[in-house]
C-alpha cells in the first residue's frame, strides 16, 4: 500500500509539477546499475567487458589504421514480426533473407526498445536524450508554433563524429523538423539526401483512391497546399546548400523513393570508401510506413501481394544491395552495421501495416508499441549465431557510436542529461551483456511505464476502443491503485499481472522511478511550446 500510495505521489508531483531540485536518490536494492555521473543514465558496470572491448577496438584500430564505419538502417513502422529473424519474414508472406542473414551471423537482439513513435525515436537516436528532455515529441509541422528551436544546443552524433572525423550522411527519412536550423544538415550531418516527411503526408496529396475528400476537391486541396510544407526529395551540405533534388507529385514517384535512397547510398559508399575518413550513414527508409506503394519492381513481389509486404521484400533488398556495396568496396569487415525500426507497426492502417506478436501498437507504450528489431552486425567483430535478450534501447546507439568513433562520452558538456548508456561491449565482446538495466517509456510528456529486467510496471495505458484503433480511437488512462506489472517471461503480451503483492520487485519501483523523477529536477526539461 506504502509504495503505490508513494507511486500516484511521484507521478502527480515529479512528472506534472516537477518543484524542488533533490539529491538524485540511491538506487533500490534490485537495481544493478550504478551512479556515473550525476547527468548519466545510471548503467550497470560490466568491468571485464568493457576492458575486453575496448582492447578490440584498439586491435581494430591498429589493423585497419581507421575508426570504424557506422550504417543505421531505419525502416520506418515495421513490427517486431516483420524480419524473418524475429518469427515474421515467408511466415508472414514477406521473406526477408537479408535481414535474416546479418542476424544470423551477428547479433540478435530479443529486448530492442523504441519509443512510441516516429519522431521521438529519431530524435533520442541522433540525441542520447529522451525527448521529453529535448522537446522533440512530435513533428514540427508547418503552421506550428515553436518558441524555441529544440535544436538549438542540442549535440547530435551525427555533429559529433563529424568533428572527430566522420563524413556523417543522413540518407532517408528525417522528421525532425524541416525549417532552417532543424534540418539534418543544420544539425551535425554533413549531408543530407533524403525526405523531411513520413510517407503519407506526400501521397496524402495526391491519392484520389485513399483521400478522395482531399484530392479531388480543387479548393481543399488549394488551401491544404497552402500550408507550404516541403514535399521534395532533398539535397543539403551542412554549408547551407539545398536543393530540390525531385518534387514528390504522384503515387507513383513515391513508389520509387526508397529506391532513389537505396542508389544514393550505393553510389555515396563506393565514393567514401576511396576517400580517408570513416562514415557514419543513417539509411532511414520512407517505407513501410502507410500508405505503402512498391516500386515497380517490387509489384507483387511478397508471396502476399499485399503493398505493406511487398515493400518489407523490397526494404529488406535494398538492405542486401547496400550490405554487398561495402563488402565489394571492401568496407564490409570495417563497418558496425545495425537494422531496426524506430516504432511497431502502425495498426491503424491495416492491412498496410506490419505484425507484432505483442500487445499494442504504434502510438502505445505497450510491448508492440516500443518494442522493436535490432540486429547488430560487423563482419569479424561481432561473433555470428548470437541471440540476447538484454535490454537495450536505440538511443544507446548515440553512446555506443561515439566510442566507436573515439568520441570521450564523459567529456561531453554536463550541462544537460544523457539517457544513452555505451553498449558498446555488450554488442562486440562475445557472450556479452547489456549494461542497461531500465527503459522508460514515456508517452509525449508523460512517464507511462518502465522496464527493469523482465518486469514492466505501467503507469498509464492506451485503450484501443476497437481492435486495431490504437491511436485513432483510444484512450489512455492511468492505472489503479497498483501500476499493472508483468512479468515479460512468463506473460511477454502483457495479459495477465502478476499483481502488486506477487513480486518484491514492486518494492523497488518507487526509488526507481524517484530516482529517474530526480533527473528532471536536475536538468529540467526543454520547452519548445509543441
Ligand atoms: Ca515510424
């Protein structure tokens, strides 16, 4: 009773009114992770690996003269299930062979956490911060009202490794703001190729079948384009140049997206790889986020004709081209290679949509809202045939760059606070383990659950009020007494709680969350007016 009544005090007074800095409270005695630094996600101290990483690295270093080569693959909505890998794939009519092999000769990895959409997710991925930090929520639309750029002070890993010596590339998808100063090239990619937007919000324009009311009515569709937001392909440097590289007008020319993406980093790698810096490549793809159109090629491709899964058979191509790019380059065995998607499948959109086996979807903090695919894959570096549940969140990915790339993650400025824990050695030491003991998800603003170890406690909890409806017909309201808590072994759908008087683990759930409260009293969080 003690700690569910200290639970409701904690969400009501830390998370909504956020007074009185404090002294950031001791762990509970569950916790593994350990205290760094007062503005670092505490992270559990695997000594002996990291030592044995780090003499890998330098090993490396010392064969190859050069830090390594870092490519992200992003695709956008797919599910969990999707890859083959991960129980989808030709079960699910969209074989993924491609995805299957970086998985099955690297590192699979079972407890890859999101957050709940698009936009947060890149922006903790590029940032180490979570967005309620840095006020990156949501896209910032044209027509939206920002009192501040978030941007602005913010440091992203892109930036920082340029300054170490990177050639940093964002090829793809952004959706982090497309006014000057948000833009991938304003802050910290060298260069830009890619899209400002998600996939609908182009065809939403101009495909009569799915928005008849829009497109075929001259004077909606008049004032809805007078909002002027950008619908090109676009190039940018970070000197500033921009260009439109291809005005996306037809259904048509977005089916053909990921494809002028997929030549672009195939002809970007084959440059970067005569020249002397390592790269550091986000490959965000446009698809499969609704609505889905295949490329020409790729028409009926999937045993299960439909779009969305013809277009996971032509994503998990492109990832194959781009893989065989650096092996022919000869940068493959040089080069940290991850794939995963930056939210579950959005279900709304069904059947243009993906497959989770969880509970929930994009737009929720349930399991198939956040919990996603990661494959770490890195030829020589990265023992094959490995599979782990250890939780690890893709801003870890910021950390775990920088060290890659030499970057001092405990010089950074202490002004602010990093969420991101240096995976490093879990990803590369054989039999690793992760050094993250907590993921928080939160849902814009709010604090809505938590996982430690195998138990998740929720908060709040989005409601859909029809089958599939999980972000436009829900509700999402706070838990009862208790926070719901499962246990993700036994019960990984999150069906059944195992109630507050079932675990001593809910004991320590208040000081966890206190302790994570704290945080934000120290180094409180951005206001941009989104
Ligand atoms: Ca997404």
């Amino acid at each position: 009773m003690r700690v569910t009544f200290s639970l409701s005090l904690l969400i009501s007074v830390m998370f909504t009114i956020q007074t009185s800095a404090q002294e950031q409270p001791a762990a509970s005695a569950l916790s593994r992770a350990v205290v760094s630094a007062p503005n670092m996600q505490p992270a559990i101290p695997r000594p002996e690996q990291d030592v044995h990483a780090a003499e890998k690295l330098a090993a490396f270093e010392a064969r190859t003269g050069q830090k390594p080569n870092i490519v992200i693959f992003i695709v956008d909505d797919m599910g969990y299930g999707d890859p083959g890998a991960f129980g989808g794939g030709a079960m699910i009519g969209a074989a993924t062979p491609h995805m299957n092999a970086l998985a099955a000769d690297g590192l699979k990895l079972l407890s890859t956490y999101s957050q709940y959409t698009c936009t947060p997710t890149r922006a903790a991925v590029y940032t180490g911060r979570l967005p309620v930090r840095t006020g990156l929520i949501r896209p910032i639309l044209a027509g939206d009202t920002i009192t501040v750029n978030p941007w602005e002070g913010e440091l992203s890993v892109a930036g920082l490794l340029s300054a170490a010596g990177y050639h940093s590339m964002l090829v793809g998808k952004w959706h982090i703001g497309e006014g000057e100063g948000m833009r991938p090239h304003d802050v910290g990619f060298d260069e830009f190729y890619g899209f400002y937007k998600a996939q609908k919000e182009y065809t939403q324009a101009f495909d009569p079948r799915r928005f008849p009311d829009l497109v075929l009515d001259p004077d909606k569709l008049e004032r809805y384009q007078s909002i002027g937001s950008n619908n090109d392909l676009v190039y940018g440097l970070a000197d500033g140049k921009t260009e439109t590289v291809e005005t996306i007008d037809s259904t048509e020319k977005m089916a053909e997206g990921d494809k002028m993406l997929r030549d672009y980093t195939v002809k970007r790698i084959k440059e970067l790889s005569e020249g002397d810096k390592p790269f550091f490549i986000s490959h965000s793809f446009m698809k499969v986020h609704a609505d889905n159109f295949p490329s020409k090629e790729f028409r009926g491709a999937s045993a299960s004709k439909y779009p969305y899964r013809d277009n996971m058979v032509e994503v998990d191509a492109y990832i194959g081209d781009i893989v065989a790019t650096l092996e022919d380059s000869g940068e493959l065995e040089n080069t940290f290679i991850f794939v995963t998607s930056d939210n579950g499948p959005q279900m709304d959109s069904w059947p243009d949509s993906g497959y989770t086996p969880f509970r929930g979807a994009k737009g929720t903090t349930w399991e198939g809202g956040v919990r996603v695919p990661g494959i770490a894959y890195w030829k020589g570096m990265i023992a094959p045939g490995q599979v782990s549940d250890g939780l690890f969140d893709l801003m870890d990915l910021f950390n775990t760059s920088l060290t890659l790339g030499g970057v001092d993650i405990s010089a950074l400025p202490d002004d602010r606070y990093y969420d991101g824990i240096d995976q490093t050695s879990f990803l590369i030491v054989e039999g690793g383990q992760s050094r993250r003991e907590h993921v928080y998800n939160w849902l814009g603003k709010q604090l809505a659950a938590m996982r430690m170890r195998e138990y998740k406690a929720h908060l709040l909890v989005t409601l859909a009020q029809e089958k599939f409806l999980y972000i436009d017909m829900a509700t999402v309201v706070p838990t009862g007494l208790a926070p719901w808590l499962f246990n993700l072994y036994i019960d990984p759908k999150e069906e059944y709680t195992v109630g507050h008087r079932m675990n001593a683990w809910t004991a320590s759930l208040g000081a966890e969350l206190k302790a994570h409260a704290a945080t934000f009293a120290k180094f409180p969080p951005k206001d941009s007016g989104l």
